[in-house]
C-alpha cells in the first residue's frame, strides 16, 4: 500500500470494528484521523515504524468531549470491545472506558496501517516522469 486514503469501511475493517454509519459520521471521521495520522508519522520518519506511535495516535485520537466521545463510541459499535484488558472497568467511569474502546480500535488501525504501509518507489516515479 502506499500513501493512497482508505473509505471509512475500508478503514473499519482494518480496525476490526464496526462500519461507520456514513463517510462524515463522528466514527469515519475518527477512523480517517488515525489514517491521516499514522501515514505523516510514517513519512516524517522517512518509513520507520516504532509501536510507541501507535500508543502516541491512540491518545491522540480519542474525543476529548464527552458528547463526541459518545458518540464516536455509537457509531464504531465499540461496545464490543473489553475495556478490562487494559484496566478501565476498575474505577466505574463509563465515559473513560468509552475512550479506553476507542483507544484500543484507533491503536489497531494505527498498526494495521503501518503494518501495510509501503513508500512509494521512487525508481518508479522517476520512469514515469521520463516516460
């Protein structure tokens, strides 16, 4: 894969969650974030891939406000993730295990991404330009 962008779907079925419930719902747009995010990291690093930045897009990734939290939650069916793998069931604060689940999606299509990512050849670029 290159740096070309996925459809939301697309996008979901990397992360392993539900479909979005259109391209410019709370969830797709979550979901195009990752993308956009892990691809510049990537490139900044001139392809390397270290997992902390999976851990970096995560955090970075999950609504701050409660209401888009919310509803990015409704729209990805992120129930159907185990916030307790990482702890969250522990304090009973649904609005932090609701961000735990969107961390764990945004944390898989981040690897997900990075795991298919190839940079474009540049050898191909340059015969395409003499061509």
């Amino acid at each position: 894969m290159t740096t070309d962008t996925r459809t939301a779907w697309q996008l979901a079925r990397l992360a392993e969650c539900a479909d979005p419930d259109s391209d410019t719902s709370p969830g797709a747009d979550f979901l195009n974030n990752v993308e956009t995010d892990t691809l510049e990291r990537i490139i900044d690093n001139d392809g390397e891939w270290d997992d902390d930045m999976a851990h970096e897009i995560a955090d970075g990734a999950v609504p701050a406000y409660t209401y888009t939290r919310w509803q990015t939650f409704t729209d990805l069916a992120a129930w159907d993730e185990d916030p307790s793998e990482m702890g969250a069931c522990d304090d009973g604060d649904m609005t932090q295990m609701a961000a735990v689940c969107l961390y764990m999606i945004a944390e898989r299509l981040a690897r997900a991404i990075a795991d298919e990512y190839e940079p474009a050849d540049e050898d191909d670029d340059e015969e395409d330009a003499t061509a």
